[in-house]
C-alpha cells in the first residue's frame, strides 16, 4: 500500500488513523469508497474527543459539536469548515449517509462518559462498533436483513479491539473491565462472548452480496483479536502486537472471494 502521505484527503486520513476499516474498505466498489472513508473519519473523531479530553465535561462538548454537525447537514445547513466535518456534511446532504445513524453512535459515545453508570462493554460496542458496521451495509446496498448479522460482527470487533489495547486503555487510565473482577478472566470471558457473536453475525451473513462484503470484514479481524485473548499465555498487561501480514491477508482473502 502507498504511504499516508500519498493518499489524498480522507483516505490518508482514514488509513493514518483507523488502518483496520481503511483495508476493509478497500474491497468496497470505488464508487463508495469516498463516503466510507467520511464515515471512518467520523468514528475516529468521536473515539477521539475522549482521548483529547481531561474530563468527562470537555468529552461531552466534544461530541455536542459533532452531534451539531449531523443535525445542521440533514437539516441542509453550510457545512462547518473542518477536514472531516466538511466531508461529512456533504456525504449527509447527497444522502449517502443517515443521519440517525451517525447520531446514534454520537450517543454511544455519550454513555461512555457517564462513569459509573456506563454501559457494559458488549452494549457500548454493540452502539458504537455494531451500528458503524450496520451503517457501513446499507451504504454498500446491503439490504435490511443483513443489518442484525452486520451488527454483531461489528460488536465483535469492538469488543476485540478493546480487548486487544487494555495495555494501551490502562496507561490513560481508562479500565473497560468489570470492576472487581480477575482482569485475564473478565477479558476472556468477553472475549468468548465476541466470537459468539462473531460466529452468529457470520453465519446470518452468508448471503452476504459481494459488494457489500467489506462492511462484514471487521470480523475476520475480530475472530483472530478474540482467539488472541483466548490462547494460553495471553495476559491483560500484554501490549497489543502490531498487525502482521497474517492478518491483512486473512482479511484480503475474505475480500478477493467475497464473503467471509
């Protein structure tokens, strides 16, 4: 693949900050490819506002703005001057992407700001994760029967995500975990309900359309995040292992034959 540096706009965007749906994207028809990389963009602004954030409080405002966005673009207003925002706005006007769903995950976001009465993990990603991966089908013409599979896979793939950075999310002082419990045993044991779910999204998915596949390839990601979690010498402190060439060609594959 070309650097970030060559890739123009939101794709070097998309690729720089959220590599994992930048490839899934990739085996998207060209034509969908731009409002795909507005959507990439969008979710890491989201994951991004908690990340940039001292407090709850400045996390919220965060999101506010972007839940301003959304409803100033369906609502037909100017787009704010921003390099995603401006994008998005546009790819809202045009109708590629809903409006609701984009606000929906803004509200996924929120609850994760409500801190001790946040979500558990597997609801926060089935409203963050789950809906992208939902939101993703539909661009792609996926049709409304494939939504529920596509959303399980998603929140699959956030949970083994989540699972695979606890070494990261506890440097910033962040603990996804269920308080009071043995750490490498509530990690497995959400790691088990992931391939659960994986495995239900995969097999409601097997009539998947082929141009609609890369909405579902987060979750070839997310089987070999889980089984990580699972294997014997797997530890919460360990730190996440970069992506390897194993696991881009896992997903590559899945692409080329067009289904999972």
């Amino acid at each position: 693949m070309p650097a970030t540096t060559d890739l123009p706009g939101l794709a070097g965007f998309a690729r720089q900050h959220d590599p994992d749906r930048f490839l899934c994207s990739l085996f998207a028809p060209a034509e969908a490819r731009d409002t795909l990389f507005a959507l990439i963009a969008f979710n890491h602004e989201l994951a991004r506002a908690r990340e940039a954030a001292r407090e709850p409080m400045m996390a919220l405002i965060r999101l506010q703005w972007w839940r301003e966005v959304v409803e100033e673009a369906a609502a037909g207003g100017a787009p704010r001057r921003h390099e995603v925002a401006g994008p998005l706005s546009d790819a809202i006007r045009q109708g590629q992407l809903e409006p609701g769903a984009l606000l929906a995950m803004v509200e996924g976001r929120e609850a994760e700001e409500t801190g001790e009465d946040a979500p558990p993990l597997a609801e926060r990603m089935r409203s963050t994760a789950g809906i992208m991966a939902a939101e993703t089908g539909r661009v792609l013409g996926a049709g409304e029967a494939a939504m529920p599979g596509l959303r399980q896979v998603g929140t699959a793939y956030g949970i083994g995500g989540t699972l695979r950075s606890l070494a990261v999310l506890a440097a910033q002082g962040r603990d996804p975990l269920p308080p009071h419990a043995d750490p490498r045993e509530a990690a497995r044991s959400l790691a088990r309900d992931g391939l659960s779910l994986e495995e239900a999204g995969r097999r409601s998915l097997a009539g998947l359309p082929a141009r609609a596949v890369a909405a579902a390839l987060p979750a070839v990601l997310a089987r070999r995040d889980l089984g990580r979690v699972l294997a014997p010498g797997w530890q919460p402190g360990d730190a996440p292992a970069p992506r390897g060439a194993g696991d881009r060609l896992a997903v590559a594959w899945a692409g080329w034959r067009g289904r999972l």
